[in-house]
C-alpha cells in the first residue's frame, strides 16, 4: 500500500480581509455601503478582492456592532 499524500494546507495565508481591514471599518463605520469600499478598494488602492468576500465581513461587523435595541411592547 502506497503512504498516504500529504495534503496542503489551505489556511496557511492570512486573508486578504485582514491586509485592508484597516481602511474598511472606517468605511464601515461611516455606513458606506459594501459596494461602494469595494470599488475604492480595487479602484483606489489596488487591491482584488472578491464582492462576496468583502459584502459577507462588512454584513458581519454591522451586524455584531449594533447597540442592543429594547423590545417594542
């Protein structure tokens, strides 16, 4: 029987999110929309990344940075 292949790992890079996260959440926090950061990133600074990358972090931190709202009765 032949050894068992050594697979590569996959999760050896940091994400792309993590290299531009610093002009994001300012962006984030002045509620630009998710397509708008993504045309500055590509346009402005050169950056490729993918829209469903992106649109799923910037749904992410607007979703976990919202002030708890008190229940309507």
């Amino acid at each position: 029987m032949p050894p068992a292949r050594e697979r590569p790992s996959r999760y050896g890079k940091t994400p792309v999110i993590a290299s531009v996260r610093h002009i994001v959440i300012p962006m984030i926090s002045r509620n630009v929309s998710a397509k708008d950061i993504w045309k500055t990133l590509m346009d402005d600074h050169g950056i490729s990344i993918s829209f469903s990358t992106l649109n799923a972090y910037v749904r992410n931190q607007r979703t976990s940075y919202r002030a708890p709202t008190s229940p309507a009765c």
